[in-house]
C-alpha cells in the first residue's frame, strides 16, 4: 500500500515538475514587438517574452490597407529600423520561423506632420527654409523627447514580460505547494489507519 501511495507522489511530482518546464517554454517563446517614431524613422525591437532579443526574425511594415511597404530583419540585438515615406498608420508584423509572431502599429500622429499623406490628399512637406516654423520646431522637439523616451518604454516593456513570466511560474508553484500539502495530508490519513 505504501508502495503505492509513493508511486502516486512520485507521478504526481512529475507531472507538476512537467508541467512547469512546458508553461516556461511555451512563456519563453512568445514573442513581443516593441516600436516607436523618432521622426520619420520607425524603430523597434523584438524579444522573447522572459528571455532576450530575437536575432534574424522577418519583419513586414504594411500600411493601413496592408499593401506591403518593406520587408526587414533585426539584427543581433533584436533591433530594426524603417524610414516612413507617408504619414499614415504603419502595422508591423513579426515571424519567426517556428511559427511565433508579434503584431504592433505605429500611429500616424507619432510621425513628422511634414511628411506626405496618404495618396490622394495630405500634408505638404515643408520647403525646408533657413528659419524653423513653429510648426517644424514643434517636430524638431517631438524628435528629441520621442528619443528619450523610448528606452524607457522599451524597458517597462521587458519589465512587464518579466512580471508576466515569474506570475506564472509562482502561480504554477503556489498549485504543486497546495497539492504536495494535499498529498502529504492524505498519505498520514492513510499512515494511521494503516
């Protein structure tokens, strides 16, 4: 009887023990999209939720009806960089080859106003004289905060994924801690009758 009982245990603790490793793989592989304007250009980065950058993942920038705009690939570090021609909505589509992806999109109101509209109708680039206008100093300024705060909406991203990875592995404890006690509970129930 007791043979069994830890039998059952050992199955049990298995199964837990299982159960965490696939919960950590499957968190490790979801894969996140960050992207921000400074100007005209459209950075980001992709990551491994928990983990770290993706290296060599496709990268589509579509615009607002999905014709496809360019096709990129980050580097090392996880980083890309396009240069925006219009200012309209831009939808960023991450893959990787295993079948993981991120979808994000860059607003229109985060690009320079100087920029073309969409065909058909929109803002005239600036003749580009030697005096700023009150409309491009106010772009020159959108510049500079957008390249300073973009690290650390980077990092409260990475920040958040850290949070969402140790919630699920202490919920994930909290449920074998609460089965051990449940087990060990049974198993002296058991020792004393027998």
């Amino acid at each position: 009887m007791a043979d069994v009982r830890c039998r059952q245990i050992g199955r049990l603790g298995v199964a837990a023990l299982a159960a965490l490793l696939f919960a950590s793989a499957l968190e490790a592989h979801q894969l996140s999209l960050f992207v921000a304007a400074e100007g005209d250009q459209i950075q980001g980065s992709v990551r491994y939720a928990g983990s770290g950058p993706a290296a060599g993942v496709s990268i589509q920038v579509l615009d607002p009806q999905g014709r496809l705009l360019a096709e990129l690939t980050s580097d090392g570090a996880g980083r890309f960089s396009y240069t925006a021609r219009e200012r309209v909505d831009h939808r960023l589509v991450a893959a990787t080859g295993e079948g993981h992806g991120a979808e994000s999109i860059l607003f229109a109101e985060e690009l320079p106003a100087a920029l073309p509209g969409p065909p058909g109708g929109g803002p005239a680039t600036p003749s580009g004289g030697v005096s700023a206008t009150s409309g491009e100093l106010e772009a020159i300024i959108e510049r500079a905060v957008a390249r300073q705060v973009r690290p650390l909406r980077e990092e409260l991203r990475a920040a958040e994924e850290r949070a969402r990875v140790s919630d699920l592995l202490g919920g994930i404890g909290y449920i074998v801690g609460i089965a051990g006690l449940a087990l060990w509970w049974h198993a002296r129930r058991w020792g004393r009758r027998g």
